[in-house]
C-alpha cells in the first residue's frame, strides 16, 4: 500500500477544461478538474457514462480525441507542462513515460501483424531499445502475466487469442518500457467475471511489482477498490468526492455518491411458487447451422414468477430466448406455454402467441426505429393486437406511459430525443402494450449506468407485482440477479449446470462452476480479491476442480 | 422555415448549384413563355448569327442558329424540357422499381435475394449501352420503349444500393422486433426500414439522375434517343458536331448546357448529402 507523499506529484492536473466543438456552441466535457497522482499510486477514477472519465484519462497523455480542444488549465507531468509541450516531445513521451491500455483488446491490436510485432514497436522505436533485448523484455513480461506458452505465444495473431488474453498482451506492450504512469480505461468491462479477476490480479501485480502510478478508469466500484489508493467520483465532468479508498467505501460523504451501490441494494422478496407453470423447455437442443449452442435444456418459469438466466458469453443464454422466441427454431425438445406446444418458426405461430410472448432487447437504442415517434412505437402492437384506435388508443398509451413512469409529453419525441434509460422504459412499455404472459429480458440493464439501472429494476419488480407477469431475465451480473430473481438458472457451453431457487443457488451452490462464477464477482471490499487469491492458492482450487 | 434557414447558411457552392437548377426548372415550366422562336421555326440561314457576329443579317439570334437554320437558344430552351423531363421520369421509374425489389431481398432474405440478386447481376453482365442499343433496335426507338429499357438498367445499380442499405437496417433489433410482432414484409420494409435508408437512396437519385441525363444524351447522339425535330441536347450535339470544323461554337452550347446541369445538380447533392439539409432525416 501507498504510504510515501512527500515529494513533487507525478502528474498534476489544474483547473482542466475540455471542451468538444458540436453542433452549435462548445460543450465543456471536462469542467475544472484538479487532480494530483504520486509516483506508485492507484487512482481510481469512477462515474456513470458521459462523466468524462475516459476524456481525463487521455488528457493525462496530453491527448484529446478529435473533435475536442484543451480549452483551460495545466497538465504537469514531472513538473512539464504537457500542454506547452510541441505535439513531437508529447508524442516521445507517449508510450515511454505514460502508457495507455485501452478498453478493447481485440479492437485495438492490428489483426494482420503478430502480437510481439506490435509488443516491441514502442520500445524499439520510441525509446530506442534493441530488438532482441525488446523482444526478451516482452517474453518475460508475458510469463509474469501468466500468458500461456510466453516464449511463442508472441508469434501468434491477435485472432487466436481470446479477450482476456489480449487484454494482458496489451498490459506487457504498455509495461515494456517501464513508464511512470499507465492509463487503465476501462481494461475488464467487455470481459466476463471470471476473466476479469484473472486481470484485475494482473494489473495489480504488475503495477506494485514496478512501482508504476496507475489512473485506473471504470464504472464499477468493486472493480475500482480492488486496485485503487485513492477514489474520485465524477459526473458531468466535474468531480463529486474524492477519498482514500476506505474512507470512501466507509463513509461517503455525497448522496451521489451512495447511489453507485444503489443496484446492490435491491432484494427481491421472494415470490411464493402457485405450482403452475407458464413456460416449460424440455430437452431443447439448438444450433447455428452446424455449431450446436444448446444441449437438453430444461427449466420451467412459474406464473408471476421471475427465473435469472445467468452464466457467461457464450454459455448460450442469448440463444435460448431466442428460441423461446420463435427466432430460432429449436432442433430437438419442446416448447410449451401454459401446457400448448410453441412452434419453432415465427411464422407458424398465430399472432395470439406471439402476443403472449414478448422479448426486451439489450440495447433500447438498436431496439426503437429512430424515425418512429413514442406514440407510433407503443401504439402499434396495441392497434395491432387490440384493434385500438382513436381515443380508447390514447388512453390507454397515456396508462401506459404511467406505468413505466414517464410523462406522456414525451410520446410525440422522436427516440434521440430521450436518455438510455427513458428508451429502455419505452421499450418495457411496448412490450406491455401486447398485454403478454411472459416478459424475456435480455440483459434490459447491461448498457445502463447503475443508477438508472436500480430504477428499471425496481420498475419491474412493481410492474410484476402488478399485472402478474411471468420473466425470464438474461443476465452476467450477480447484483441484478439478487434484485429480481425468484429463481437461478447456471448456463454454461450450452447445458444448464444447476438451477433452483435464488437463494440456494447463491449462497449454497452445488455446482463447481457455479461456485467459481460467484466467488468471480466482485465485492465493494478492498480485501477481497486478496483473500480470494489467497484461497486459490490453496491446492485444490476452483480452477483445477473444473 | 427551416427549409429557408437551411438555404441561408448554405455553402457559396450548394447557392451556386441550387441557382444553376432552379433556372434550368424555369426554363422547363415556362419554355414557350422564355424562349424567343418556336422550336422547330427556321429563322435564319444555317450556323449564322450569334452574339459574337453583331453583323450577321437576318433576325437577332443570341446563340445564332443551327444547321437548318433554327435558333439555337430557343431550341436549348424547349430541349431542356425533354431532355430533363425523360431523365426524371425515367429515374423516378428505376428508383421505384430497384428500391422495391432491393427493399424485398433484404428483408425476406434467402431463396427471393438469391433470386433477385443473381438476376440483377446477368443484366449487368451486358455492358449497359450494348443492351440498350440492342433493345432499342429490336423493338424501335420508340419513348416508351427508351424509358424502359432505360430504368430497367438503371434499376439493376439501385437495387444493389438499396439491398445494401437496407441489409444494415435489417440487421437491427428494432426491425427484429416487427417481425416477433407479427409485421408482414410490406410494412416492415415500407415502415420499420424504408424511412432509415431515405438519405442515402436521395443522395443516389440525383447522382443516378445525371448518369441517366448523360445516358439519354448519349442515344440521342448517336441517332437512338429523341427523334427530330424533337428538341433535345444530346442530338443537337450530333447533329451539329460537323460545324465543329469549320469553326463554328455552335455545338459546344448543347455540351455546355448538359454539363453545367450536371455540376450545378452535384453541387446541390455535396451540399444535401454533407448535412442532410432539406432532406427531413437525421439519424
């Protein structure tokens, strides 16, 4: 841990302003920030999207995206101001002295060149090492990253690697000429739980290992306590608070503050099982041509009652709504809705079926036509399936819009006229609009910040006490299982590994894998992920019971 | 409104563009009412007169006058009718057909893409003036029959560009939602995905409009298109072409008439396309 702070900071940064140039006047994306990193520290910068902290992780670089301008304040970098500094020297320092680790691996390494290719290209062009001693340097630091097979795994191409692999070649090209400071943007978010503890531990190594300063940039807490000495809060490009990490975590001082755990908070009360079951799958089986993702699946969604469709991309979680869907037909197994064979195709079901059956996508912004207005988007599938019109139409879009708490001016907006979150109420009321039976979530609040994301669930949870809807919610994430489910379905290569009530699969799981998924996702606890290397470290670990 | 608020900041090229189309429309609309003499009156001697011969006898003639004698500005003005009027009924016809079908195979995908699509590619196959002038000769040069055959080739380009648009559009959730809403294929591609391909299908139309504008002028040149003593620039180039040697200017005035549309209608789409100005979609 950080105990020196005596000294010249690292990096100072005072009264920034940054402003990007939009349609019309300049907006300020970054509003006065002051902040001050030490050498070997941790900061963890931490906000919902839109806050500015990707924009002030760049800045630490002396960079803005296109489309932006420094429009105030000073960056020091050992006591240099980068904004003085000609485009030529910041650029040398880039690479050298601070480094940058970007938030997708496989979007940012170039698919036609090997990896030790690119690994070396900063050391041997920037900071004028040898090739071969570059190349030494590089295998060396993908051993210590706990790359497989660190000798050659350089000669490979960025496509025979998976994400988390990528992602800790990126952090050995970032280490390889040992820079002060490395900007972390984001580096797990696209990554599963349990990929992303094998990183965090890997971050975290390497930067205590060399004593580098880190700006480690996130929208997770848990995530950011594990690593960071030091928290700042930011929203709307201004910082709200900022403290030592457990200072933090045990007493924060800003009711914005306090609403980052809000998602963490909810608990579901358990629903009581009426016995009927509205949705049964029975030894469903599905593929993409000749890729089979799904193995004998069964489970079974009780009326009014919420099952989590929980495991890890690719685990076939997606697949199986869609099939439940009618947007791919199942190969083997069968369907049932309240005891009736759904047919695979759409096409073969009547407009009845589909009606009673209604799926919210991930990304309310993919999932509204943008040339539709609020209006047209709810009113359709009530014309469509209720032969509304006129008044009666109107009223009931105005019963709706309260439904899912919005204010009924918004009906004639466009959808680029609402926020991530008004979308995906929308979407709900579309969805609602149908009058259906049972509701498929898949992954409704993954694209939304957590704040919001606490608003839709509670939203749901009254909405299902309400009208009495069956759900079958897709989700990784763990808090949001605790917040809505009644029942916990495990998914994994296509087979489901365990399922039973929520709370017996959360706190006593019976599978190893479930275990492994659970002990993955981490706590808003600065001790955690130590003690869970610890644990592993024990023989017999969770990896090798797999 | 804001069409006129849009045309105030304008750029100086899209004025220029937008000033060169609006006179063209002018002279189309009112052409009896602009033009000096009639269309096919003969005024003068032939390749006579003209702004640069103050001399010349015979009556004033700004443009002076044509290889029969006819005057050359009025003849430009009446042209401009059937010149312009043809390549945009003719472009309406391709776009409404290639956007159709283009619309049909993205959205119902499988056996009816193939289908389309291979077809479209064996009438591509055929160089484009060939077909033409193969179609035109078998079944004679009649309007109807230029038109047709005209936006059928026409179609074939439109239709790739829709399908490919409207592939992408296919491909996003919303449209996903119609279909597990139960929309049939008419409204999905008329409703869901037609108002999202509009900007890029309008930019296509006035770049189709002036290849189709040159294409016309081009049988007109060599003796398919318009038949005399229809006005028309394309066979007013031709039929001129020889006063060329002799020094006379009088067949670049044809030339220049098609090329200066061309500019001007391309100026007004760089400006349409750069910020979707008068073109009511943004996305």
């Amino acid at each position: 841990m950080l105990t020196e702070t005596g000294g010249v900071p690292l990096l100072v940064m005072r009264d920034l302003v940054i402003e990007a140039s939009g349609a019309g006047r300049p907006q300020r994306i970054v509003d006065g920030i002051d902040l001050e990193l030490h050498a070997g520290e941790v900061l963890g910068l931490i906000g919902e999207s839109g806050a500015g902290k990707s924009t002030i992780g760049l800045a630490a670089l002396g960079y803005v995206r296109p489309g932006c301008r420094f429009a105030g304040g000073t960056i020091h970098f050992n006591g240099q101001n980068l904004l003085d500094l000609p485009p030529q020297h910041r650029r040398a320092l880039r690479g050298t002295r601070i480094a940058y680790v970007a938030q997708s691996a496989t979007a940012s390494f170039n698919p036609a060149h090997r990896l030790i290719d690119q690994a070396v290209e900063t050391a041997t062009r920037q900071a004028g090492m040898g090739r071969r001693q570059a190349e030494q340097e590089a295998r060396e630091l993908f051993a210590r990253l706990a790359l497989p097979d660190p000798d050659r795994i350089g000669e490979r191409f960025p496509h025979e690697l998976s994400g988390g692999q990528l992602q800790r070649v990126m952090i050995a090209m970032a280490m390889i000429c040992r820079p002060d400071l490395i900007v972390f943007d984001e580096p797990t978010t696209a990554l599963d739980v349990t990929t992303q503890v094998e990183i965090l531990a890997c971050v975290r190594d390497v930067v205590e290992a060399f004593g580098t300063a880190a700006i480690y940039i996130t929208h997770d807490l848990a995530v950011v306590t594990q690593l960071a000495h030091r928290i700042v809060v930011l929203r709307h490009g201004r910082i709200v608070e900022e403290a030592p990490t457990r200072a933090m975590l045990a007493a924060p001082r800003e009711t914005y503050t306090r609403s980052l755990w809000a998602v963490r908070k909810i608990r579901k009360a358990p629903e009581p099982d009426h016995g009927a079951a509205l949705l049964e799958l029975a030894g469903v089986g599905a593929s993409y041509g000749s890729v089979p993702v799904l193995r004998d699946v069964s489970l079974t969604v009780g009326k009014g009652r919420t099952v989590a469709l929980v495991g890890e991309s690719g685990s076939g979680k997606s697949t199986l709504a869609r099939v439940v869907a009618g947007l791919l037909p199942p190969t083997a197994g069968r369907v049932l809705l309240q005891g009736g064979g759904l047919p695979g195709r759409l096409r073969d079901r009547s407009r009845d079926e589909l009606r009673r059956v209604q799926l919210i996508h991930q990304s309310p912004d993919a999932a509204l036509n943008p040339h539709h207005s609020i209006r047209e988007t709810i009113g359709r599938p009530l014309q469509l399936y209720n032969g509304l019109k006129g008044a009666a139409r109107a009223a009931r879009l105005y019963e709706l819009m309260a439904l899912v708490e919005l204010k009924p001016e918004l009906l004639d907006r466009l959808p680029n006229a609402l926020s991530g979150g008004q979308k995906q109420r929308v979407c709900i009321a579309r969805a609602l609009a149908a009058d259906p039976e049972l509701l498929i979530c898949d992954e409704v609040t993954s694209a939304l910040d957590q704040v919001v994301q606490a608003d839709i669930l509670a939203m749901l949870q009254r909405l299902q006490k309400e009208l009495g809807l069956s759900c079958l919610f897709i989700t990784h994430d763990i808090a949001t299982v605790r917040a809505i489910a009644d029942e916990v379905v495990v998914m994994r290569h296509g087979a489901v590994v365990e399922s039973g009530p929520r709370d017996t699969v959360l706190e006593a799981p019976s599978d190893a894998y479930t275990r492994l998924l659970l002990s993955c996702v981490p706590d808003v606890d600065p001790d955690w992920l130590t003690r869970l290397l610890q644990q592993r470290a024990i023989p017999g670990d969770m990896h090798d019971a797999l | 409104m804001t069409g006129i608020a849009a045309l105030r900041t304008a750029p100086l090229s899209a004025r220029i563009g937008l000033a060169i189309v609006a006179t063209y429309l002018f002279c189309l609309l009112f052409a009896p009412l602009v033009a000096p003499y009639g269309e096919t009156e003969i005024v003068g001697g032939p390749w006579a007169g003209g702004f640069w011969d103050p001399a010349a006898e015979g009556p004033a003639t700004l443009l002076g006058t044509d290889h029969l004698g006819r005057d050359v500005l009025s003849r430009l003005i009446y042209g401009a009718r059937n010149s312009i009027m043809l390549a945009l009924l003719t472009t309406t016809l391709s776009f409404l057909t290639g956007t159709t079908l283009g619309l049909l195979a993205a959205v119902r995908g499988g056996l009816i893409d193939q289908a389309l699509s291979r077809l479209v590619d064996l009438v591509m196959a055929f160089p484009t003036l060939i077909f033409a002038l193969l179609v035109l000769a078998v079944a004679g040069s009649t309007l109807p029959v230029l038109i047709g055959v005209i936006a059928l080739l026409d179609a074939t380009r439109v239709f790739r560009i829709a399908r490919a648009v409207a592939m992408d559009v296919a491909a996003q959730d919303f449209v996903e939602v119609a279909r597990l809403r139960g929309e049939g294929t008419g409204w999905i591609m008329r409703r869901e995905i037609l108002p999202n391909i509009v900007v890029p299908l309008a930019t296509e139309f006035g770049l189709r409009f002036c290849f189709v504008f040159l294409f016309i002028a081009t049988l007109s040149f060599i003796g398919l298109g318009i038949q005399p003593p229809t006005a028309d620039w394309g066979s007013m180039v031709r039929e001129n072409a020889a006063a060329i040697s002799f020094g006379i200017l009088m067949p670049l005035f044809p030339a220049g008439a098609i090329a200066l549309l061309t500019i001007g209608i391309n100026l007004v789409i760089d400006w349409a396309a750069a910020g979707n100005h008068g073109l009511s979609d943004e996305r």
